[in-house]
C-alpha cells in the first residue's frame, strides 16, 4: 500500500465565482492511498482508518492501472459473510468500477455514479491513475452550478423555491 501524489490543474471557472466545475479534473482528490490487489482486507481497513478515508484504490501492481475501489462497505460486506479480514485478499471483496476521465464532465459523472450507485470513480489517462472523485464532491460541484441557484429544488416540470420563513 502507498500514497501517490498526482498533479492535474485545479481549474477556475471564468463565468462566476461559484458555478459548477466543468470537468472531474476540477474536484477530483489527489493524493490517493491505494492498497494492492493482494494486500490483506484487514491492511486496507486500516489504512482507511489512519488515512482518514472511506475507499481506498485498489492498483494492479504490473500496470499501475486501477482495478477497483474497496471501501467500508465492502469491508463491511465481508464482514457480514463471515470472512476472515486478516486472510482475505483486498481483490476478493472489491468491485470492478469504470473509471472516467480528465474530460469526463460532472455532470456525466454524476450520471454514472447514480446508475451503478457508486459513491467514488477514478480519475484516469493513458499514464494511469490520476485522482478519484467522491458523491460529496459531485454533489457539491453540483449544488454551486449556476443554473440551479442555492435554495431552488427543481423536479420535473415543478419548480419550488425555498424561502425563510415560509413552509412547504
């Protein structure tokens, strides 16, 4: 297990100081803790604990590609079937998740991690992994967007507008 630091460019918005990020480029975390395909279960709880993080990548050695994600979750999974943390293999309990990249917008992403309720996605290039991307980072990417002012639900064709003071 290790830590790897990324550099991608935080970019700034030119339209408003708080719209919504263009690209996950924009929100995604670099630096990654990331655990082996071969590491222990309970190595990677661990980790999680003192990284202070709920997923961790999970990297194949040979490439230096991610293979998946394990998170509390899945350790919480394991747990349940009765599966021995300490002799269980961090590939045994991980799901393959597709990975996006630096183009990806926020707004696909948001797309992608809803359909497959996924609450992380990785951030890769051709050079490997680059960063990962979390539901809070999205959803506050989201909830800033310009087009969706602060305090304004919209669902369907129903627009309805929070104010103080006033109750639904």
């Amino acid at each position: 297990m290790k830590q790897i630091t990324a550099k991608a460019p935080a970019r700034k918005s030119p339209l408003h100081p708080r719209a919504a990020a263009a690209t996950v480029t924009d929100i995604m975390r670099p630096p990654l803790t990331t655990a082996g395909q071969y590491d222990h279960v309970a190595a990677a709880a661990y980790l999680m604990k003192h990284a202070g993080t709920t997923a961790l990548m999970v990297m194949d050695a040979q490439t230096g590609q991610p293979t998946g994600i394990i998170t509390q979750a899945d350790i919480a999974r394991a747990i349940a079937n009765g599966k021995d943390l300490n002799d269980a293999r961090v590939h045994a309990v991980t799901i393959t998740r597709p990975a996006v990249t630096t183009t990806t917008s926020i707004r696909d992403a948001a797309t992608i991690m809803t359909a497959s309720h996924l609450r992380h996605l990785p951030v890769a290039d051709a050079d490997g992994l680059l960063g990962v991307i979390d539901i809070t980072d999205v959803c506050r990417a989201l909830s800033t967007s310009v087009d969706v002012p602060l305090g304004e639900c919209r669902h369907g064709r129903t627009s309805v507008s929070l104010r103080p003071g006033r109750r639904l």
